[in-house]
C-alpha cells in the first residue's frame, strides 16, 4: 500500500502526497507537512528534504525555493543565489550587477556604476562621477570643483569667463 494520505475516510485507494508537501511513514491521512525551504517536492515525496529528482530536488543556484515550493523560481533581476539549496536571493553586491538568473554577479564595467541590487550597468547622475575610491561609501561623486563632467569623467576645467554651476554638465558664462 502506498504511504499517501487518502482522498477521503473510507477511501478504497491512497492517492500520491501533493506537490510541495511530503508524506513520510505509512497510514498517512494527511500530508505529514510542507516541503522544506531550499527545497522542492513533486507528487510523492517522502522526504522533508528530497534529493532523488523524482519525488524532489534540492533547489538550484540562480533560483529560490520558498518552504512548500512545487517547482523553483529564479531570481528576479538584481539579485542572485551563490549555492543551491537557497530559500531566498540576495541582493547584488555594489560594484557588480545581476542580470540573468543562475548567473553570477558580473563586475560592473569602467566608468559605469552599480549599486547593490543592480540588474544592469548605470550612469552617475548629471554633474557627477562614479567613485574609484577603494573605500568608497558614495558610488557617485559631485564634479570636482571648477571642472566640468561629461559621460561618466571630468571633462575639463572651466573656461576664463565662464563659471560652472555645481553638479552642472554645461559651462555658461553667467551674463
């Protein structure tokens, strides 16, 4: 007799325990519980913590795996899972972005910028600069004074005549 929770009292048949819960031991008239976190349960599992690939799986890296999950689900962009067996995705680290699931964190190219949780590569704001400070707090930084930024670097310095407004791209000559 299989060890599946049964349709009803009195049932004549047992049926299969339902995806995301798992039915351990024998008489069962219920699922015994939920499947574990990090883990995944199909049709049948015995196990809290299944392995086989038939009854269940442990979850992948690049997906999650909530406690009763019936099948995995990747990460959303901007985050990722560094091992499988995860419940939840972390977010991505500062200086790397995430765009694809089951990836991992990719560096965050020269001049561009990316803050925790990135799913993609960024500018700094107008009248900024990505910080290249080991020890950077700020991922962008104001134009230093007196210059002028452009696309990500210090453009130049500003003109006799002219005078920059603070966080500016665009010299003027105040006139």
């Amino acid at each position: 007799m299989d060890s599946a929770p049964q349709d009803k009292a009195g049932a004549k048949s047992c049926i299969k325990c339902p995806e995301g819960k798992y039915c351990a031991g024998t008489g069962n008239t219920a699922p015994t519980g939920n499947c574990a976190p990090g883990y995944v349960c199909y049709k049948g599992s015995t196990s809290r913590e299944p392995q086989d690939g038939t009854t269940g799986a442990i979850c992948p890296k690049g997906m999650f795996c909530e406690e009763g999950a019936t099948h995995p689900t990747p990460c959303a962009p901007g985050t990722y899972t560094n091992a499988s067996g995860q419940h939840t995705c972390l977010p991505c680290p500062e200086g790397f972005y995430c765009d694809k699931a089951g990836e991992d964190p990719k560096k965050c190219p020269e001049k561009k910028v990316c803050a925790e949780g990135s799913a993609r590569p960024g500018l700094c704001p107008l009248g900024s600069i990505p910080n290249t400070k080991a020890d950077a707090v700020d991922v962008c930084v104001p134009c230093p004074q007196g210059k002028y930024c452009r696309g990500a670097v210090v453009a130049g310095d500003c003109l006799p005549g002219y005078v920059l407004a603070w966080r500016s791209t665009e010299l003027y000559s105040g006139h």
